[in-house]
C-alpha cells in the first residue's frame, strides 16, 4: 500500500482515508425474540420468518497468548454446514413497551454467535426490504410496527419474490 498510496477517487474529504472504521459487531437489540444458534441450526424455527440466512456461525480470534513459547489464537469459533435458516420478525422490532415504531434490520436482535452468521451484507439486504415492508404495512393500518398484520406481511413478501422457507434435506438413513 506505501508504494501506491491512498486511493485518489474514494474519501476524497478525508485526504483518502475512510471517514468511518469497519465495526465488525456492536450493540444488538433484545427484543421478544432472541436469535440464536438454534436457529441458524434449525433445531428451532420461528412462526413469522421474513427472510433467511445462510452462512457459517463464525467469530474471529478474541485474543492471541504465548504459551509454552508458543503463540496461539483464543476464542475462534467457525460451525457450519447447515442449510439456510429463517430470520425472525419479532427479532427486528423492539418490545412494544420500550419504542412503539422502530424496525432493526442490522443491530437485530440476535444472541452473539448467530449474529455471527446473520450479519452478513446479503442478509441485510433481505432484511431491510423486510423491515420497508413491515413499515409501509403498518403506516397503511395505522399502528406499530409490534402489531402489524403478520399473515398480510408474508403474503406481501412472497409476492415481492422473498424466500421465506428452505426445504428440509431428506434423511439419507435406512430405514429398517
């Protein structure tokens, strides 16, 4: 990079340099719904899926140590190989008693290694068209986000073309 120098045509108001740092992950949401591994694994599903998700649950090195005069990463985490997995609406909206017309398609809420696999910029995508519908649906009925019609926002983002469910793979055992 010193040989070449900052990039001319991007940050021109910073001399070059982002005028924001890349934040991997912050501050989440609780709301009534916590994402969790169980559902990227899909040993629990949700009854009001707005989009789907699908990659490895992954945390980087936390720390590095020296041990035994060795030096070794701590706190990597990567699962993966489970198929796509529904997101949760409840999980981008506030409890209603703490902000009445809110929708959190990035800070969601989502415990830490689901977040993980969540916070992918494809899934945000999916999600932020989620939460606009979600929005426009609960302005036309005239109330919060919490108590918006869930049957009419899947029937609406279905017909927008949204992959609300993932088959379930066969079971390849035999069968005795």
């Amino acid at each position: 990079m010193q040989s070449w120098g900052l990039c001319k045509d991007e940050f021109t108001d910073t001399g070059g340099w982002p005028n924001q740092l890349y934040i991997r992950e912050a501050r989440r949401m609780v709301s009534d719904y916590v994402m969790t591994e169980s559902n990227c694994r899909r040993s629990l599903e949700v009854p009001d899926p707005v989009g789907l998700a699908a990659y490895t649950m992954d945390s980087h090195n936390c720390r590095r140590i020296a041990r035994d005069g060795r030096v070794e990463n701590e706190g990597d985490v990567q699962v993966g190989g489970f198929p796509p997995y529904q997101i949760s609406y409840r999980s981008l909206r506030p409890r209603e008693n703490e902000c009445a017309n809110l929708l959190v398609p990035v800070c969601l809420s989502a415990s830490h290694i689901a977040y993980g696999s969540i916070r992918m910029e494809p899934v945000f995508m999916v999600l932020g068209q989620s939460a606009a519908m979600a929005a426009a649906l609960a302005i036309e009925e005239k109330v919060p986000v919490q108590k918006i019609d869930l049957t009419e926002l899947r029937r609406r983002l279905l017909a927008a073309g949204q992959v609300l469910e993932w088959p379930r793979a066969k079971s390849t055992a035999i069968q005795k």
